[in-house]
C-alpha cells in the first residue's frame, strides 16, 4: 500500500503486450518513500514540467484499444475529456497527407487518448507558443459552448516526427496541436470562394456577435473565411494560434481595453452589414460577456494543458490569465468598435 506521507501525485500506465501480457510501472511525486516501485525491463521513466512522472513500456507500437491509462491525483481523474481539452498521442505510421494547404506543416493522422482508441485528427506542427494560443483558446470556447472542433496537445515519439520544425516536451517526446477532423468545409469553399454570398449568410447569421465577441476576448489577429468551417447552418471555429494579440504576444502587449488588429475579411464584412444586424450582433456580445465574467478563468486555462508546453510559457501564463480576465468588461465595447 502506498504511503499518504508527502504523496502528491500517483500515476499508473498499463500497456497490454501482443501476446497478452502485461507490464506496469508507477511513479509518486512527494517526499521520499520506502515504497519500491514495480519495475520491468523494458519501463522507462521521464519527468515532465509538472513533475509528473511518464512510465511506459519501450514494446513495439501498439493499437491503441490495448493502451489503458489513469491519471489520478488526490483520488480524482484530471485531464478528462470533460475538460474540452486533452492529452493524446500520436499512432505511430498513421500520418496521411497535408491538410487545408496549411503554412504551418499540417497533416492528418490518428491519436488516442485514454478512452478512445482512434481519433481522425488534424495534427499541426507550431511553435510552442501557437500551441499555448491553441490550448487555451479551445478550452475558453468549450466553456462558452462555441462550436469548435475537439482539442488535444499531441504527444509523439520523435521518430515519428512529421516536421523540422519541432518542440520537444521535456519527457523528451515531441508535442504538437491537434484538433479533431472534420467532414465540413471552410466557410469560404463552402460558398465556392464567393465573397458576396458569405458575407450575405453571415449577415444574416444570428450567432454572429457570439463569434465576434470571443474573437475580441481573445484577441485573435487572424480571424478570416478560410478559419470557419460550416455545415449549412451552423459556423464553427478553428485555428486559434494567432489569439491573443500573436503568435510571438510577450505579457507587454497584453492590454485589457485595447482593440487590436484584424483581418481585412472582417472589416469588410462589418463595412456592408445593415445597422440592425449589428445591433443585434452587439446586444449578443453583451451577453456572452456576462457569461464570461462567471467562467473560472484560471482552472481553464490550467485544464488547457498549456503549462506543459516550454519555451517560457509558463512563466507568461498568468499575464495571460490577467489579461483575458481584466478583458471581459470592455468585450461588448471592443466588439461596438469593431462592428463600427
């Protein structure tokens, strides 16, 4: 049994080999313990940011129905799927192809997570801080209940690395941002790359000040046609790495009240928008900022897992956490000005 001296954290993975069996290992983060720790040869520890330890078995590639993981601290399961945002990996040989003709490298390939064994998937590879700008923002949308495809920080064994441009997690696996696929288009191809028609059905569109107003909370500087999907009647959000203010923002440029830029596409969509559809848009913004100003900012953006990711970003988390909280007040007055 487990000592509850200096006990902090427990996690235990089990992987189930071809030929039925089984290896396990467990790791306890706290004060030292006479406990040992079941070994095999083939387990590998690793420590990651959160001084969590990863114990896995070094065998060939599984299926991922065979792959059982429990994360439990304090007697609670945390990263649940609940949460909007998950941890998966990335199956080894299942890449496919580039997707959306994407600047950043993007492919399509197949995770799993702890409850499910193949997820379709979008799989990007960003920077470290595009990734954060990710994670939160899809943790920040499930809460609001915005449309918005599924949200998972990627791990992969760097042999399964899909770009030269890559981030390692200091467990020393490779991390990307994946989002789930979708059979919808972009809301652009939807309507054959006709301007006019778009702007016409989001004119007409009554969710709209609900899509601006999240845009204006996190301050995404690169909201166009080509990063809403739509399914012939309901727009859905995606690609969230330029959100607040950038992909390169640094805590300075982090500033409650003020209006940033965005793409020309929403300009014009604002420019030839009837006065009445943008009061409505308005009074709808107003709304959703009421309903932010309830939202635990600080557990969201501790389940957007964008702690684990490095390159100084969780030093800057909580400028970001001040920001989006110090935000939500003037959300209805950026979203006037921007309507303007």
């Amino acid at each position: 049994m487990l000592p509850a001296k200096g006990l902090m954290l427990l996690m235990v993975y089990r992987a189930i080999k071809p030929e039925g069996r089984t290896c396990e290992a467990m790791a306890i983060r706290g004060q030292a313990t006479d406990h040992t720790l079941p070994r095999t040869e083939e387990s590998a520890r690793r420590q990651v940011t959160t001084q969590i330890y990863w114990d896995c078995c070094s065998q060939p590639k599984l299926d991922a129905p065979t792959w059982l993981m429990r994360i439990v601290r304090g007697g609670q399961k945390i990263r649940a799927n609940e949460m909007g945002v998950e941890a998966a990996r990335l199956a080894s040989g299942t890449i496919k192809s580039n997707h959306f003709g994407s600047a950043n490298t993007t492919v399509i390939g197949q995770l799993y997570t702890t409850n499910e064994p193949d997820i379709k998937a979008v799989v990007k590879a960003l920077s470290p801080r595009q990734i954060a700008n990710e994670l939160i923002a899809a943790a920040l949308a499930e809460a609001l209940g915005l449309p918005a495809p599924r949200s998972f920080l990627v791990f992969a064994d760097p042999a399964d690395s899909f770009s030269t441009n890559n981030y390692s997690h200091s467990s020393g696996e490779i991390i990307y941002y994946g989002s789930e696929l979708s059979a919808n288009q972009t809301l652009i191809a939807y309507f054959n790359s006709v301007d006019i028609l778009a702007f016409k059905m989001i004119h007409s569109y009554a969710e709209w000040g609900n899509l601006l107003a999240f845009d204006e909370w996190t301050a995404n500087s690169d909201r166009h046609l080509k990063n809403y999907m739509y399914d012939g009647s309901k727009i859905i959000l995606f690609d969230h790495d330029q959100c607040l203010t950038g992909p390169q923002w640094t805590p300075s440029q982090l500033v409650a009240n003020h209006i940033y830029q965005c793409h020309a596409r929403i300009l014009q969509i604002h420019s030839s928008m009837p006065q009445d559809k943008k009061d409505q848009a308005a009074a709808l913004a107003g709304k959703l900022e009421t309903l932010a100003a309830q939202l635990d900012v600080s557990s969201l953006i501790t389940s957007s897992l964008a702690s684990e990711v490095q390159n100084n970003i969780p030093n800057d988390l909580p400028a970001a956490e001040k920001f989006l909280k110090e935000r939500i007040p003037f959300i209805q007055k950026l979203c006037k000005s921007r309507l303007a």
